[in-house]
C-alpha cells in the first residue's frame, strides 16, 4: 500500500517541527499557554513552533536538552502530538496537566504521579483493544518520585482515569441536568477500585509509549477535589512544572550511567557502581 507522507516542507504536518527540532525529553501540556510558561522556567529557552493546539518550545534545564509541547485537550490531539514528536526523535513523554482528585486525602495543589491509567478516552482503542494496558515507564515514575521528594513537595501515587470528557464523562452534570445512568455511579465505581483522579490525555500518551517503545509517565496538579467539591484553577501548577523538569534532569543522569554500564535498563543498585 503507498502511504502518503503527512509533512510541509520537512515539518510534520500538525505541529510544524521537525528534525533537530526538539529534545528527547518532551514535557505535554495540554494548555498552549503553559508552553512559554514552563520554558520560562529553564536557563535557555526557544521557540520552535505554533501551529493549531500546538505550541513547541525547546531549550536547556540544568545542561540537559529539554522540550515542551501542547497536546491540547483529549486523547485525539494528543495521539497526533506524540505520533509527529516521536518521527522528530522525542522518546521520552512527562504529561504536565491539572486534574481532579477523587479522594479527600489529595486535596488542593497536591501533586499525582500516575503508575497507570484506566483507559477511558477513545484515541488509545483506534491503536489496540482495551485490555493492553496503559502503564507508565517505572524509570519516569521514579523520576518523578525522586524529584518530588528532593524538593519537598506533597505527592501521591496511583492510579489515574483518563476520559475524553471533561463533564458528563467525569461524573459532572452536562447542560440541564444531563447525566446518564454509567455517569451517576462512576465516581464511586472508580474511587472503590482505588483509582485516585480524574484527567484527559494520560491513557493515550501511556497507551501509544508503549506501543512504540517510549517511555511515559504523567504527573498532575490538583485543582478540584470531587470528595470535597473545592476547585481552584492554577493549585500546584507551578511546583508540577519544577518536578517535571527536575525529573528530566534526573532521568538524563540515569541515562548517562546506563549508557557507562552498558544496562538498557535503571536499577536502583547502578548509583552505587
Ligand atoms: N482536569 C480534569 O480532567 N478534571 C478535573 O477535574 C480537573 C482538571
């Protein structure tokens, strides 16, 4: 069969960069708006690209090689974001978001490493049957555990659910009331099966790393809690994006020693060679 090749000048066709264009390590917003604001965060930033949902920032975190892209919303646009960032060379995705979590304990401007995500969106099953399991790479979740801890900040692990709908599909009344029988019980249902929160585009970006041999993993800020009804949008979003990028760096170091040892694989007994 001929395929056609979905590209412009070089550049892949939705987000409009190319080779050399961004960093092995990729940090996923969703918002476009968050792009400039984490690459405010590192010693050299530029931009790469806007096109669409899509706003690509490269730049340089504590000597490590570092990007940013907007998956927008959803799993549809997220499946496109890391579809065209892996034939630029990405191979390593931090999803950077906010979420909603279902327990008391989490509450506001906590942080959410995800282990795994419950498949709930429809992007991820145009690639595979629901069974394949969306997991996040243990490297990056370790990652993320180390540079939570290193810098002090409140984090919890476990397991998320991705939907593709921020209401009706989350257990949130639609317009007028609207909410059909399997959104009355979810919550419920998901907090019972010790799921911890609610976001929209991990399932895909776990769903399609593994499919293709990437590394993933997510971590979120808390800006609602469902036990409790609070919400305050931008809770925790700035202390999330400093451990997203401290884990890149760590994640780059751990590389490095693989590399030297010759290991495809960390393991927490390679910092003690
Ligand atoms: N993002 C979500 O998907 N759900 C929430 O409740 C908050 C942020």
């Amino acid at each position: 069969m001929l395929s056609e090749k979905p590209t412009v000048s070089g550049k892949q066709y939705h987000l409009m960069v190319g080779e050399g264009d961004v960093a092995r390590y990729v940090l996923l917003p969703g918002d476009p708006e968050r792009v400039p604001r984490i690459a405010k965060t590192w010693d050299k930033y530029w931009h790469v690209a806007t096109h669409r949902e899509y706003v690509t920032y490269t730049g340089e975190y504590r000597g490590v090689r570092i990007s940013a892209t907007s998956t927008g919303i959803g799993g549809p646009s997220t499946a496109i974001a890391i579809e065209e960032l892996l034939r630029v060379g990405a191979d390593t995705f931090i999803r950077v978001g906010t979420t909603g979590s279902l327990r008391r304990e989490i509450g506001i401007g906590d942080l959410v490493i995800s282990a795994a995500a419950v498949r709930l969106d429809g992007a991820s099953k145009a690639y595979i049957f629901p069974e394949y399991p969306a997991v996040a790479s243990y490297e990056v979740i370790l990652a993320l555990i180390e540079a939570a801890e290193s810098l002090g900040t409140r984090y919890h692990v476990g397991i998320t659910a991705s939907t593709d709908s921020f209401y009706v599909g989350q257990g949130r009344p639609g317009y007028k009331d609207y909410m059909p029988p399997w959104s009355k019980d979810l919550v419920k249902m998901l907090r019972d099966a010790n799921v911890v929160n609610f976001e929209m585009e991990a399932a895909t970006i776990f769903t399609l790393s593994n499919i293709y041999g990437a590394r993933a993993g997510a971590v979120c800020a808390v800006i609602a809690n469902r036990e409790t009804g609070e919400f305050i949008p931008d809770a925790g979003v700035d202390t999330m994006i400093r451990v997203a990028n401290e884990a890149v760096r760590i994640l780059s170091e751990w590389d490095s020693m693989k590399q030297r040892f010759g290991k495809n694989y960390f393991y927490p007994g390679i910092l003690r060679r």
